[in-house]
C-alpha cells in the first residue's frame, strides 16, 4: 500500500472518524464525568492495571458503534454504483480491500492508542511506582477488537449493501456485548451466560478491585477469535464471488473454534488476583501490597504509633500488627475481622484521604471498632460505624471533646445519628475509667464478631438497639 495513497484515503475519506470518536468520546466520558472511574484504588488513572481494564470498559459503547461505523464506510462503493466499475480493473480485489482496511485500522488503532498515552501519563505521574507489564495485553486485545470489528462491519456491508446493514449490526452487537456483559457485583466477576461464550466479547466489567487481572488463557482466546473475525471482515472485502463470500466465513468459525477451547470455563480461572501486585511489603509491623508500597513510609510511621496507643488501652488483647486488607469480597459482604490485625482498605473513607494525625486517628479507631461492611464509593455505609468509630479514637486518645473523623452530614438521618453519638461521648466520659474501658471492650468485641445491631446506645449505658 502507497503511503501517499493511504494519505489521502486517510485525508477525503470517512476513515478517520472511527478513531476520532473513540478517542473523544472517551476522554469526554473519563475526565469530563466525575465518575467511580476516579474512586479509589482502582480509579483509572490509579494502577496500570485498572487504567487499562477501564478503557477496555469502554468498549461497551465503542465496539458495536464501530462496528457500525465501519459497516457505513463499506457502503461507500455502492452507493457511489462504482462497484462494477472498480471490479473491472486490473488491480487484484485484496489490494484494493487493503487500502480502506489499512486506513481505518490506522485510525482506530491511533485513537486508542492516545486514549492510553492519555491514561499512562497520568499513571505515571501519579503516586503509584508498581508497574507491571501485564496491562499491555489487556490494551493490545481492546485495539485489536476495536479494528476487527470494524473491518468486520466493512466487509458485511460490502457483502449485504443495503442501507439497513449498519444499524442492524450495530444493534446486533449491541444486544450480543449487552447479554454477555458481565456482573462486578460478586466477589469475582460473573454472567448469566457461559462464561467461555461469555469471553467472546471484548469487554471487561468496570474494575472494582485493583488486584485483579485477566488470565493468559483469556488474552490468548480472545486473541484468536478477534483474528478470525478480522481475517472474515476482510475477506468479505475482498469476495468477488458467491463463493468466495461462503469461503470467507472459514476463518470466524475457526477462530471461534479454537478460542471455545482456551478460554477458561470458570470466573476464577478469568479474573485472576495480580501475585505480584499482591505481594507483601512490610517496615515492622505494617504491611501493605506492592501495588500500594507508595503508602508504606507513611502508613508504617502512623501504624507503629497507632499500634502503641492500642497497646496502652487493650493491653495484651491490643492488635500487634497493621496490613492492607486484600480478600475478595462481593459488593455488601462482611470482612473478616480478626483481634490481632488493624486491617487498612485505601478505599475505605476512613483511610482515602487520611495523613499525618489524621491517619493514627483512622488507625486506632479501626483497631478499637472494626467496621466488617465497607464504607467506600460504591458499598456506600453507615454514619453509625464513623460516629462509634470516632467515639472510641477520641477515648483513646484522651480528647476533651468528641472529634468527628468524616462529615457529620445535614441529613434528618445523620443529625440523629451524630446527636445520639455526642450523648453517648457524654455518658461515657462521665464513667470511671475501669468502667469506660469495659463498655469499650464489650463494643470491641461485638464489632469484631459482626454483630449487626447498634452499638452507640451500648457506650451510653443503654440497651442495644
């Protein structure tokens, strides 16, 4: 293919645009949006990993519309009726193919790629220093989706020139990503459909736990399966024949084929937990993932002092040990909570944004008073556990007046809420210490036990609720 051919394809054709809305649309949607994309530790310019699964999310929108895209770019030649005409020169049919198939891969693959450049700059300056290479294959497969299923969309509509073939493939892949879609709900991604069926669609769920990746048996499945599918779509293109176009369908069903065979059949074999990224970094006793070692030194200078301050109100049944939590669970599940460890989730409220004095306040009040449900971006959570959370941090560090560790909120809901907690403050203040500590241990150990009831009313020398 001439490159000064390619272009002006690139300049006088509809080839661009592709590329151009991908991009666009994309950066509209990301940085335009305050949206769970910039929550937490999975927000998408958070991790490598995350940043990548978040544009490969995208494609939920983009895949069909390319498709359908390309679908219109292949309608040109009949509805110019130049397709006699072109069919008589001597240029051979692929060469002719190759040349608007080149112009809109180039586009697309060149507007996906900025939206990564985009996402990796903004990685790279963040806080982060884990960087692991396994993002590259989950981007690699999104661009190669994005170009097959337009070279797809362009060699059907070449075979089936009506003006319906565009939005009919754009709905029909619609429907097919909308049922395959998968659930981030649970504690592993899953859907409705087989999950091996499931995997021919290029799109991800929207990351929610950072640590998680997609196996080698996916990348390489969907590798095959979106190669036969490009490898059909320029066929078409190319088909002059009856027979040719049959023919063409070889490559689609060989590729589906051999991918039905190497994608795993289980969620867990899918969405596998990054060892690496999950690999503990310790200073003492303080521990944290690889992929947040950037909050260690910090974390590690607030855990010890948090962990004395336990030590001196607990006693021996004071944790000994602080480390990021890094179990899997579904969205409302219970943690597992255990005495000995103050466990740390950078998504929690409680620890998002917590330096300094702030983050041994967090500390101490996740040692004193678990919380077992979450209290992040997408679990939401209870204004009770941050107010009995507040009451115990501010008991153990000897506060003259209750110091709230979150925003109280204007709420009727949340107005009571803090009203009831300053009455407890209160209450137990005026105890005598022995007593004060046996109302914090008897709230400790419901706490830890998970108990669902509120405990507020136990600190003020009340009956639970």
């Amino acid at each position: 293919m001439n490159g000064r051919v390619l272009r002006i394809e690139l300049k006088r054709s509809a080839a661009p645009w592709p590329g151009i809305v991908v991009l666009g649309g994309s950066l509209a949607v990301l940085c335009l949006i305050d949206g769970i994309w910039w929550k937490g530790t999975a927000g998408w310019t958070a991790q490598w990993t995350s940043m990548a699964m978040w544009t490969r999310y995208l494609l939920s929108f983009w895949w069909p519309l390319v498709v359908g895209m390309g679908a219109v770019y292949g309608l040109r030649e009949s509805r110019s009726r130049m397709t006699e005409l072109l069919t008589t020169t001597p240029l051979p049919a692929w060469r002719r193919a190759a040349l608007p198939a080149g112009a809109i891969a180039l586009a697309l693959a060149s507007g996906f790629g900025l939206l990564i450049l985009v996402g990796a700059a903004q990685v790279a300056l963040g806080p982060t220093t884990y960087m692991p290479l396994g993002w590259l294959p989950i981007s690699l497969v999104a661009a190669l989706a994005l170009v097959a299923g337009a070279v797809f969309g362009m060699g059907v509509a070449r075979a089936l020139p009506s003006v319906l073939t565009p939005p009919a493939l754009t709905l029909l892949f619609l429907m097919a990503t909308a049922f395959l879609q998968e659930n981030g709900d649970g504690a592993l991604p899953s859907t409705i459909a087989p999950n091996r069926l499931a995997l021919l669609s290029p799109v991800t769920v929207e990351p929610r736990e950072m640590l998680l990746t997609l196996s080698g048996s996916v990348h390489l499945g969907q590798t095959l399966w979106l190669l036969g599918l490009l490898a059909t779509g320029f066929a078409l293109l190319s088909a002059t024949t009856h027979r040719a176009r049959l023919l063409a369908v070889t490559p689609v069903l060989a590729g589906a084929a051999l991918a039905l065979l190497i994608l795993p059949a289980a969620a867990h074999d899918t969405y596998v937990v990054d060892k690496a990224a999950a690999a503990p970094v310790c200073d003492g006793p303080v521990c944290v993932t690889q992929a947040n070692r950037s909050h260690l030194p910090e974390l590690a200078l607030r855990g010890k002092e948090a962990l004395r301050v336990l030590h001196d109100v607990l006693g021996d049944k004071a944790p000994n040990s602080v480390r990021e939590d890094t179990e899997l669970r579904a969205l409302g599940d219970a943690r597992e909570l255990s005495g000995d460890v103050v466990l740390v989730d950078f998504d929690e409220r409680l620890f998002a944004d917590a330096t300094g004095e702030k983050l041994t306040r967090a500390l101490i009040a996740q040692g004193l008073a678990p919380s077992c449900h979450g209290n992040n971006a997408l679990e939401g959570g209870g204004f009770a556990d941050v107010a009995l959370q507040s009451i115990a941090a501010s008991w153990a560090l000897r506060d003259s007046q209750l110091h709230p560790l979150g925003e109280k909120g204007s709420d009727a809901y949340s107005l009571k809420t803090w009203a009831d907690a300053d009455v407890a403050w209160q209450k137990l203040t005026a105890l005598s210490p022995a007593e004060q500590r046996s109302r914090i241990a008897e709230v400790r150990a419901a706490a830890l036990a998970c108990t669902g009831y509120d405990k507020l009313p136990v600190l003020a020398g009340e009956a639970s609720r």
